[in-house]
C-alpha cells in the first residue's frame, strides 16, 4: 500500500503517546480500504515507517531512551575523568545538556579532501593547514594554529586516563578515527569507540550531530574498547590512504575488517571520489551535475541538500566543504557549471550546466581532459591533463595514461 510518511524523525527522538495518536489518525485511511483492519495493524505501519519490524520494538527502544534519559549513571562510569573525542564540534553542546561532564576535544580537519601524503608531523599539519586556508578562505595565520593545537591534543591521546572516540560511518569520521588510532603504538588501556551507522527510528541518519542529547546518553553504554588489532588495521589503513596509489586502499576497501567494521565501506565510498572512468567526475560531482542537469537552474544550498537528504550513498560533506569541492567545475577555464546571482551569498546562487557539463556527464568527454584545478584523494593527485588513476567500472582503480 502506497502512503504518504506518517512523520519525518530527524534527531532520534520519539514520544510513544505521539506515536499512538499517529495511528489512530491512521485507522481509518487503513479502514477505507480494508473495513477489517485493526488498531494493532495501524501501529504495525507506524512502527515500519519509523524503522522498527514491530510495535513492541518501537516501544521498547522508547523505553530505553527514556530510561537513559533519566539514569545516565556518567558518574558511575567515571565519566567525569573522560576526554570526548569527535571530527568537529557538532555534539560538544548536547553533550553538556545531556548531562555529560567530560572534556570535549575535537580534530576538525577534513581529512576527506585535500592532499593527504604520509609526511613527518610538522610538514604534514603545514600541507593541511596551507589546504584548508585555500580551499575555506580562512585565515592561514589562525588555522595554522588551531591545526597546530588540534593535532598536539591528539599526539597526547595515548597518554589521557579514558577517552572515547564518537563516529559514524562515513569518510569525515573514518579518516578521524584511522588518523587518531595510526599515532598510537598500541591500544591504551581505556581507550573507548562509539560507532554508528544508523539510530532506529531517524529516517535518514545523516551524523551524530543531528541527535537529540538524550539519544547521546542512549549510545554512551554501547562504547566498545579499541583493542591492538583496531590500532593496527588503522596503521595499514592510514597508510594506504596516503599513498600515491590507491591500490592498497581498494585491497582494504574490498576486504572484511572486523575490528573497525565501518571501514571498509566508507573506503569503498571514498575510492568513488576518484574520477570515474569515462567521465572524469568524482561521485560527488556527477551527483551534482545530475541533479542540476534534471532541475537547474537549481540554488547551490538546494544541490547540497537534495545530495545529502536523498542521493548521497553515505552523506560526508558539510556545507562549506560540498561549496569548496564544486568551486573548480565553476572556476575552471572550461567550467561544467555556471553561476549566476553572485550578489548573494553562495547558497542562493543559482547553478546551471555548461554544453561541456552536459557532454561531461553524459560520458562524452572527461571533466580531467579539461579541468584547471589539481586534486586529491588521500595521497592520490589528479592534475588536469596528465595520466591520472581512475576508479573502473568493478570500482577498482585503474591507470588512465
């Protein structure tokens, strides 16, 4: 039976008596069809809609949200002494509303984009800091510093008394955790990850940030230890994203690693950030231009939502970062896009498809044998005009000379 959604969960909060009157609402459309429908038939379609394979398991998982709620028991797990690990600083409020009384600390860096090369510390927070400047239009002078201080907290990481690292399962969080985990020797004693790829009842689970405070205290008892085996995969891993060729990290992206399950997928997600074979476009920029190509002329924040509400496989980028990545399709001599209204700011700037943007995506001709603009995935460059790794249609990688 085809329907219209019931409700659209976004935080990961739900009120049962909400709930019920969502189906009792529901009764009679279900009546109108079929006169011997139930209550408990409406609740079942409630429950589906939401995620959950029964009433009693959406009911149950109420329960259990409420009950963290109310008993976080944080000083019972001596979280009072703990350091609060994340890729940004998206959840450092929720957690104090949440009651969390821990130390927030957080590693920024979009590891996802720009030159990511396997250099000694000092060289490497330089080569990020310098991308970052550029890329965001930020001040070299203080992102150089905050770098600087983001990675020294990080080289301590191994020394703290209990720290907890927080994750989901897309490439901005897994390069976090491989990168915090490959500096370290071996797993410390308490040394905590909490990771997910879905919360029950959100319907499109986008990241931990988007979490109402009592879902965080919800995954606080669901922390796991990051044992040697953890450590060790994330050395191999980090290296291999580092590398000049991404060989290594397709070997890893196709294997089962179960110490750091995310990992492989979001490192098969990351590999489709290479050019793709016929059309030179990562799979962020062809999901663009597709999208502009259907609806455009389309507003640049309206591209960014329509990928990461609908047909981003695994949503990594925030805005500013989605706005970066498109600008070289805008700037370069041959540009795929056009855009118009740049009195306004960036969002509402409409975009448009070039004969070449649309000759680009239908496979005619590839984005790297026009393009102006040198790019990285990990230790990968792709320079315009210059034989470059490409990503097959088997999603291997293949030399394009």
């Amino acid at each position: 039976m085809s329907q219209r959604p019931l409700s659209s969960n976004t935080d990961g909060r739900l009120n049962l008596e909400q709930q019920r009157k969502r189906a009792k609402e529901l009764l009679p459309r279900l009546k109108s069809q079929d006169p011997n429908a139930t209550l408990s038939q409406a609740q079942w379609q409630v429950a589906k809609q939401l995620g959950f394979s029964s009433w009693p398991k959406l009911k149950a998982h109420v329960d259990a949200l409420d009950f963290a709620a109310r008993h976080p028991a944080f000083d019972a797990s001596d979280e009072a002494r703990t350091t609060h690990w994340r890729c940004g600083n998206d959840i450092a409020h929720s957690l104090q509303v949440a009651g969390f009384k821990g130390q927030f600390q957080m590693l920024a860096d979009p590891l996802c984009m720009g030159p990511v090369r396997d250099l000694p510390s000092e060289a490497f927070r330089v080569m990020r800091s310098a991308f970052i400047s550029q890329a965001f239009a930020l001040d070299p002078t203080e992102v150089a510093r905050r770098v600087k201080d983001e990675y020294h907290q990080l080289e301590a990481l191994a020394n703290t008394d209990h720290s907890v690292l927080w994750c989901e399962a897309d490439a901005y969080d897994q390069l976090f955790l491989i990168r915090a985990l490959a500096g370290l020797e071996q797993a410390p004693r308490k040394l905590e990850l909490i990771e997910v790829d879905r919360i029950p009842g959100v319907e499109r689970f986008i990241g931990i940030g988007q979490l109402a405070p009592d879902v965080l205290a919800w995954l606080w008892p669901q922390r796991r230890l990051i044992d040697d085996s953890a450590v060790q995969l994330a050395k191999q891993a980090w290296s291999a994203y580092c590398a000049s060729s991404p060989v290594g990290l397709a070997e890893l992206a196709h294997s089962t690693q179960p110490s750091l399950p995310f990992l492989a997928p979001t490192l098969r997600r990351q590999l489709q950030e290479l050019p793709g074979l016929h059309d030179g476009l990562s799979l962020t920029e062809r999901l663009s231009l597709r999208y502009i190509a259907e609806a455009g002329p389309v507003p640049f924040g309206r591209v960014f939502a329509e990928l990461m509400g609908k047909r981003e496989p695994l949503p990594f980028l925030g805005d500013m970062m989605f706005h970066a990545l498109l600008r070289p399709l805008i700037e370069a001599e041959q540009p795929l896009l056009i855009e118009t209204g740049t009195e306004h700011e960036w969002p509402r700037r409409a975009l448009t498809l070039t004969p070449l943007g649309h000759a680009v995506l239908n496979g005619d001709a590839s984005w790297l044998d026009h393009a102006s603009h040198e790019r990285w995935v990990g230790g990968v460059c792709l320079r315009p005009r210059q034989p470059h790794w490409t990503l097959g249609d088997d999603h291997l990688p293949v030399w394009r000379g």
